[in-house]
C-alpha cells in the first residue's frame, strides 16, 4: 500500500536525516487530517517505525561517542 506521503521506501534502509525528515512529513499529513481510518492508521504505524529508526541512529551515535571518549580517556 502507498503511504500519502510518497515514500514508500524500506525504513530499515533509511539513514538519520532521511527518516526524520519523512517523519516530520508523516506529521504534518496526520495534522492535516482528511485520510480514511485504514490511511490514518497505516500512517501511524510507518511513522511509529520511522521514530523507531531514528532513536536506533541516535543510539547507535551515542555509543561511538562514548567509545571515542573512553578510548581519548585512555591515551590521555
């Protein structure tokens, strides 16, 4: 099923910038209103999964960081 926002690409292949950026289109389409409940609810759904991608990209940020920082750590 398409989405109303036209992407329909796979969210697990979606990088930071790309998924925040939809769910900010996902967003603003739920906003908007006017979609059949079937739409609505399918557009929940991609935009739970896309919050989802992205918190995982922010872990996966944190987590070099403080390897980056412990690592510093331990040469200085």
């Amino acid at each position: 099923m398409s989405n109303p926002t036209g992407n329909d690409t796979d969210i697990a292949e979606l990088g930071y910038e790309a998924a925040r950026d939809e769910l900010v289109d996902v967003v603003k389409v739920l906003e908007q209103g006017g979609l059949d409940l079937d739409a609505s609810l399918a557009l929940w759904e991609r935009g739970e999964a896309l919050a989802k991608r992205c918190e995982e990209h922010l872990a996966g940020a944190r987590k070099r960081v403080e390897t980056a920082l412990a690592h510093a750590e331990d040469e200085g």
